[in-house]
C-alpha cells in the first residue's frame, strides 16, 4: 500500500471501520480513475473542437472556440466554476457514501437520537452562501463586460424577419445585406441549373422531395466547404480586431440574434432595438443561429459572419454598395484565413515580447 493511501485509509478507518475503510478506498480509485480517463478524453476531444472555429462540430463538449476577449472570459469563468460544480459533487458523493456505509442498519443498529446542531446547521448555510457570493462576483464582472461597450468602430443593425436576417452597415450610407440560408435545393440547382433540377425533382413533393434532396446534395455540401443549416447566400463580413456594436430589432415576432464563438447574443423585439458587441480577434467564418423559437422556419435563419482583413472588408463593402452580391461572395470565399490567423498571432506575441 502506497504511505499516501495508508494515511487515507487511516482517517476513512476512523469513520468506517479498517474493512470497510480498505475497500471504500479501492472502489474511489477505481472512481478516480473513470474520472481522470473521462476528463482526458474531454481535453483530447475539446482539443480536437478547437481546431474548428466558428461552428459546433460531432462530440463536442463545452463552448465553441472563442473568437472574442469577451467568449475568451467567458470560457475562463465556465472552466472554473466547473472545477467548483466538481469539488462540491465529489465532496456531497462521499458524504453520501460514508452515511451508506457507516449508518445503514446493520452496522448502525442503535441510531443516536439528536435532531439538532446548531454549529453544523449554520456550516452548512454560511458555506454554500459564500460560495454562490463568490462566485456572484466574477459573474457580474463579466456581464459589466459584456455590457461596457467600448467605443465602435463599426455598427451594424440585425434586423429579424421571418425567417432570414438582414444586416444594415449604419457606417456606410445603409447598405443592407439580406442573408437566406442555403438549401439542398439551392446547392443542387447551383449545381446542375434550373431546368435540370426541375426535371429531376419536379414530380417529387414531401418527404420523398426532401429526402431525395439531401441526398444528392450531401457530397455538394463537402466539395463548397459549406455547414449545412449554417450556410448563407450573402455573409456579412467585418474587420479584424474591429469593435462592433451590433444593434438588433426585428420585423414581425421575437427572434434572437447570436454568434455563440463570440459570446454575444440578445433578443430581436420589434419596436425595439436591442444591442451586443463583439471584438472579433481570429480570421474566418462565424455561424450562429436563430435563438428565440419564432415559428415554422426558426431553424432555417441562421448568422454567418465572415472576419476578414480591412484590405477585404473594404473591396466586399464596395461590391455591396454596388449592389454586386456575387462579386462581393467571391471576395468573401477567396480570402484565406489560415495563414493570416497565424500572422496575427505572431503580431500578437511580438506586441507582448515588446
Ligand atoms: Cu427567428
């Protein structure tokens, strides 16, 4: 027996008696290892998310990459409170654990008859307390974050619609970009034109259309580099490491506007204007959807925000202004974000060498 363990026995022998005490320890290292293997699978499997930004993806847990100070805080405040949620689970398992043990009827046959103690009753009050309070703090120092607002260099209002969104640029004479989500149908047509689509699909109605649908638009999905149910017509774009208010309302019923790797949401309430902001620090294309259940097509009105250069933001917005949405998708879709995030981090570390 390792000195370490012996000294545990020791103080569980206390409250358990030396067998009971032996095998409560083999089955928590048995529960320690189940939970050290879990936890790595969770690093490796966050590890592998975080290679894809901008979009949930198969087996993820936790949030989405963050692509913004506020998500990054956001992801440090969940982190911690998570090993908290832990500690205090761990903590109340092994209580339950010795109450089992050591209290059920055969081992304790004579049950003491107290009712009260004062000093453990407020313990157990105060504790908790303080640690909700504690807690309390940090939370409100993120949502103060969220809410601060930094100066803009950019503002754009999301309007909702059932169901797609536009984004009007209030910086640049109104230019408004209206974003309806791709379909199957849409990737097929694209493909193999009009009059053959209505050839093909035109007999077919419902279940049979739909499933024949997705199907043979399943590989065109992987050959654009496109997310199904994310995808958009017309991305906005917006300049790295710009700060953008992103003020949000809505035409009909109440919608909800989001971008999860961004840590920015709110509702869109007609006759409203509502605002977030965000500080997009990473190159690429950010999806969120629809948050509030608005109607038939809710899931059918996601957000696609592409972060790209000012040098890009500049030719897309011109091309917008020209009421050129194909040129200004072809901007879009040709700026590369790879190596340029790997620019900005190197910027980034240079600056704090400095
Ligand atoms: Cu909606």
């Amino acid at each position: 027996m390792q000195p370490k363990q012996q000294a545990l026995t020791h103080i569980v022998a206390g409250t358990l008696g030396a067998d009971g005490a032996s095998s409560m320890i083999k089955s928590m290292r048995s529960w320690t290892f189940l939970g050290l293997t879990l936890g790595v699978l969770a690093l490796l499997a966050g590890a592998a998310a975080a290679q894809v930004g901008g979009q949930p993806v198969a087996g993820q847990i936790g949030l989405q990459q963050a692509a913004t100070p506020v998500m990054e805080e956001i992801h440090t405040f969940y982190d911690w409170v998570n090993y908290i949620i832990i500690a205090i689970t761990i903590f109340v398992m092994v209580l339950m654990a010795i109450v089992m043990i050591r209290f059920n009827r055969m081992s304790n046959p004579n049950p003491s008859t107290t009712t009260h103690n004062t000093f453990i009753e407020v313990v157990w009050t105060v504790v908790p307390v303080l640690i909700l309070v504690f807690i309390g703090i940090f939370s409100f120092k993120l949502l103060f974050l969220q809410y601060q607002y930094p100066k803009p260099d950019l503002t754009i209002k999301a309007t909702g619609n059932a169901w797609f969104w536009e984004h009007t640029y209030q910086d640049h004479d109104g230019a408004t970009v209206t974003s309806n989500m791709l379909t199957d149908a849409d990737m097929l047509k694209a493909k193999i034109g009009d009059d053959k689509f209505e050839a093909q699909y035109g007999n077919l109605e419902d279940t049979a259309l739909s499933q024949a649908l997705y199907k043979a638009a399943k590989p065109l999905w992987a050959e654009r580099k496109l997310s199904r149910q994310l995808a958009v017509d017309n991305e906005i774009a917006v300049p790295v490491n710009a700060v953008v208010h992103m003020l949000v309302t809505s035409n009909d019923v109440i919608h909800g506007w989001t971008i999860p790797a961004f840590g920015s949401k709110t509702q869109a309430v007609p006759g409203r204007i509502t605002a977030t902001w965000f500080k997009p620090t990473k190159l690429g294309v950010f999806y969120g959807q629809c948050s509030v259940l608005c109607g038939l097509k809710h899931s059918a009105m996601p957000i696609a925000i592409r972060v790209v250069e000012q040098g890009v933001f500049d030719r897309w917005m011109a091309a917008v202004k020209a009421d050129k949405m194909e040129d200004a998708g072809k901007i879009l879709a040709s700026a590369g974000n790879g190596d340029a995030n790997k620019k900005i981090a190197k910027a980034k570390a240079g600056a704090t060498a400095k």
